[in-house]
C-alpha cells in the first residue's frame, strides 16, 4: 500500500463528501428546467447545511442512544464506502476490502439504523416510514447482489475493482446482453434505494408519499445535516458504481497524477451523464402507489436473474 495510493483514497473520500450536496442540487436544478422553472442553485444544499450546522439540536427525551448514534453511523458507512470502491482507480489502496457483499452490507447497515432512527422516537411518522424503507430493502438488496454478481461472473473476481479492471481491459463484455439486463435492474434498483421518483419523493413531506422523509423528521440542527449529508453522498456512489462498474470504460490504473486527473474527468462526465437520465426520468414520471412499488422491485429481480441465467445459456 503506497502512499500513492492512500492519497487517492483520501481524494476519492474528499470528493464523495464534498461531491454528494452538488449532485443533489444539480439534479433539482435540472430538474427546475426541465419543468420549466427556474429553481434553486445547484449550491443551495450547502447553503441548507451551513444553516443546519449552526441550529440547535431538539431530541425528544423518549429516544436512546441509537437515534443519536445514527447520523454519525450513516456518514461513517458512507466515507467508508467511498474509500474502498473503484472511483477514481481500479485499483484503490483499500480495494482489498471491495468485495461486493461487505460493500452492499456496509450501505444496509446505514439503512438499518436509518430504520430503527424512526422507531425510537416513537412517533407515527417515524414508524411508517420505517416500516416502509425496510419493505423497500428487503426487495432491493438481493437484486444489488444479484445483479453485480451476474457482472462478477462475467469478470471472474467479486473484488468491484477487479470487476472494473477486467471489464475496462475486455470492453465487449459491457455490450454483453446480460450486462445490459444487469445495469436496467441495477438502474432501478439505484432508484429504490436513494430514495428517488417513482419509489419516493424527496421534494415532499406528504403522508401517502413519504419513506425517508419520514424517518428523518424527528432529526433536527447537526444531526439533520449529517442525515442529508449521507443521503447526497449514498446518490453519488450509487451513481458511480452504476458508471463504473457497468460501463468501465475510461478507469485508470495505477495512481499517478495524470491517471488521477483522467479518473476525475470520466468519473465527473458519467455522473453528470446519470445524474441527466435521473431528472429526465424523475420529470416524466408520477410517484407510484406503495403497493405498486414491489411489482417494480419485483421486475428489477427478474431483470437481475435473467442476466445471471444469460451467463450460462449465452456463452
């Protein structure tokens, strides 16, 4: 492990950090013109943030500790992750730890303090909401594994940035069938799991549409901050496995500066490529009834499976 290679790591969870507020307000802004509104500037999250920071925290005196351990939980998985995942090198310094599994139950075990965060306050909101991010786990997460692992199959390693290197080495295999049934589920998938249109609203406090909004109500002042903080930073590494594990092309290897710059360039014009395709979609699309939203899941698995099943039938 070089220092090389440390530094980029560090780079890669500078950029997560201070890259997920940015992706949020850009996509609000892409969003305000799309609609044809003007809307906020793609700043405005840190803006809301500074504000948060400086406010007091309220917390009612029937939580424990879980619920003021959560945000430092939530941010903590978040930087962890975005220093073991190939970001910017398909050869991270901790990319020994990059195995999918560790990787996707680092991101689970953030959604269940998440969920217990809204059942320790005790309030109706909290608890449906819970109930509902947990319903939505339950069916997005074995269609996470699912579909990277029909990916790992086709690159002969679970290690993501072995993944990344092979696929950026063979770049056919991104064309494979199989790999583009994997990156639909994966796509939806993404969409359940950050909390976006049609599974959830994240412009709305409305009962009927509320799943993390209504975890998160009871948070107020540092501890809000930290939550939407880690929401911004969990939209930009699903954005960026979803670039660079499905369409690798453009990863550098090896942390030389120049193989830095280029890792930051391609990373910046595929999440500015997603982070388009998220509006679009999110502008054209109603939010969908709850019990609607398994059927989706549901066909994201399906998706996931047949990519699985394409490995063996189509080789």
């Amino acid at each position: 492990m070089t220092a090389g290679g440390l530094g980029v790591a560090l780079l890669q969870v500078l950029l997560v950090g201070a890259g997920g507020p940015l992706l949020v307000g850009g996509i609000r802004a892409l969003k305000a013109r799309l609609q044809g509104r003007q809307g906020a500037s793609p700043i405005q999250p840190y803006r809301d943030l500074r504000k948060l920071l400086v406010k007091e925290v309220v917390v009612a005196e029937t939580t424990s500790w879980v619920f003021r351990a959560t945000p430092f939980v939530l941010a903590s998985v978040m930087l962890t992750v975005a220093a073991v995942v190939p970001l910017l090198d398909a050869r991270p310094a901790l990319g020994f730890a990059g195995n999918i599994v560790l990787v996707m139950y680092l991101l689970l075990l953030g959604t269940f303090f998440l969920a217990l965060a809204g059942l320790d306050a005790g309030s109706a909101f909290g608890g449906m909401g819970a109930s509902r991010e947990v319903m939505v786990a339950a069916l997005a997460e074995p269609t996470v594994i699912l579909a990277i692992f029909s990916v790992a199959l086709r690159a002969g390693t679970t290690n993501l940035g072995g993944i990344v290197e092979r696929l950026g080495a063979e770049r056919l295999l991104a064309l494979d069938p199989g790999h583009l049934l994997a990156f639909a589920a994966f796509f939806v998938v993404m969409i359940a799991e950050t909390g976006r249109l049609p599974v959830d609203n994240p412009a709305t406090h409305l009962e009927l549409t509320m799943i993390h909004e209504a975890m998160v109500l009871e948070y107020s002042g540092p501890y809000l901050a930290l939550v939407e903080w880690a929401s911004g930073m969990k939209l930009l590494l699903f954005l960026a496995l979803l670039g660079n594990l499905f369409v690798p092309w453009g990863v550098p290897l090896g942390g030389t500066p120049m193989a830095v710059v280029i890792g930051v360039v391609t990373l910046g014009v595929k999440l500015v490529a997603l982070a388009v395709s998220v509006a679009a979609l999110e502008s054209m699309v109603a939010k969908l009834r709850l019990f609607r939203v398994p059927e989706l899941l549901s066909g994201s698995f399906a998706l996931a499976l047949l990519s699985v099943a394409s490995f063996f039938f189509l080789r």
